[in-house]
C-alpha cells in the first residue's frame, strides 16, 4: 500500500472509530435509558477524538472531519489534490460506523443523529462558531505550537468534549459533516444535512482567518 492509500485507509478507520464510539454512546444512552448521560456522551466523543489523533495523526494527520480538512486546505497546510479524498474517506468510513452500529442494535431509532433542538437558524450559528473554536485550537496545536500526537490529541479531544457538553443539547455539537452523514443517511433523517454540511465548513473557514490574525507570522499564510 502507497503512502496515499495508507493515509485514505488511516482517515476510513479514523472517522470509522470516531462516529462508531461517539454516536454508539448516543445509541447506549438512548437504548438503556440515560445510563450514560449527556455528560457521559460527551467525554466518550472526547476521548475517542483523542485516540484516534494519537493512533492515526502520524499517518494521515487524523483530520476525520471534512470541515477540519478544508480549514487545512485553506489555512495553505493541506494539498488541494488530496481534499476530495480525505472527504470521501471520511465520509465512507462515518457511513459504514452507523451501518454496523444499525445492524448490532436496529431497535435504535436515532443511530446518534444530530438535529436541531429550535429553529435551524441559532442551531447554524451554533454550529459555526463551535466549529470555529474547534478548528481555531486545532490550528494552534499543529501549526502554532506543533504539538506531538498525543498532546495534540489530548488538547483537542478536551476542546471536543467541551464544545459537546455545553451544544449537544442544541445541536447534537456536531462540528463535523461526516459525523453527522454517517447516522442521517443510515437512519434515513437527511433534512438538516444542509446545516450540518454549511456550518462546520463555515466556522473552520472563519477560524482560519481568525488564527491569521492572531498569530501573525506563523506558518500560515
């Protein structure tokens, strides 16, 4: 397997881990009753982000989310020949995690997908700007301070599970249009892909400009 390929397979198996222990926990939550708690959700999306920044950031750079592979893209850290497939790998192994998640528990009505508590107009803001701080301190880690994997992994899985405390409740704290393909369109609730997709893209375009700001003569141009 090429350098290419293994770096497509890392960000399948990534986003594959990320949306099979993140929404399984939605699906366990739902299923036992609340046994695991919102609070509980929250710290497993944390930590899985964790891990799979530290099992696979040395291979792919773990982006496992199409909105942080544009912010890369865009920030002039990422080959523009390379977005399309990071996307599809990401999006392929988030569909196959809500697949297999449907096949072990089909009772699960949700699958983990992420909707709108109110009306989708705060719930785009929300997205944005939760995107926004997510990709703003990704960019600090990798770029600003070059942070090894599992320090990086452990600062953004916080920044994760932190956003996910304070917006699931509104949201689902998606940040991530994958993360929320993957359950969507498994579980045939497609109507707010559009905010899911237009959000996260948004607020990581924003956060981009944002740390151009803020650290002036770094390595992003």
């Amino acid at each position: 397997m090429n350098v290419r390929a293994r770096r497509w397979a890392a960000e399948v198996l990534g986003t594959f881990g990320l949306v099979f222990a993140g929404t399984g926990a939605v699906v366990a939550n739902e299923l036992s009753g609340g046994a695991v708690t919102h609070i509980g959700v929250s710290i497993v999306f944390g930590a899985i982000v964790m891990a799979m920044v530290v099992g696979f950031g040395p291979v792919s750079g773990a982006h496992i989310n199409p909105a942080v592979t544009i912010g890369f893209w865009l920030a002039r850290q990422f080959e523009g020949r390379e977005v399309v497939p990071y996307i599809a790998s990401q999006c392929a192994g988030a569909i196959a995690a809500s697949a297999t998640l449907h096949l072990l528990y089909p009772s699960s009505k949700s699958l983990g997908v992420t909707l709108p508590i109110a009306a989708p107009a705060p719930a785009f803001a929300m997205e944005v700007l939760l995107t926004m701080i997510l990709m703003f301190v990704i960019l600090a880690c990798v770029v600003g301070h070059r942070l090894a994997a599992f320090a990086a992994g452990l600062t953004i899985g916080m920044t994760v599970g932190l956003c996910a405390l304070f917006g699931g409740p509104l949201t689902g704290a998606s940040m991530n249009p994958a993360r929320s393909l993957g359950p969507a369109l498994i579980s045939g609730q497609l109507e707010f892909q559009w905010l899911y997709w237009a959000a996260p893209i948004i607020g990581s375009s924003l956060a981009v400009a944002l740390y151009r700001t803020v650290w002036a003569g770094t390595t992003v141009d």
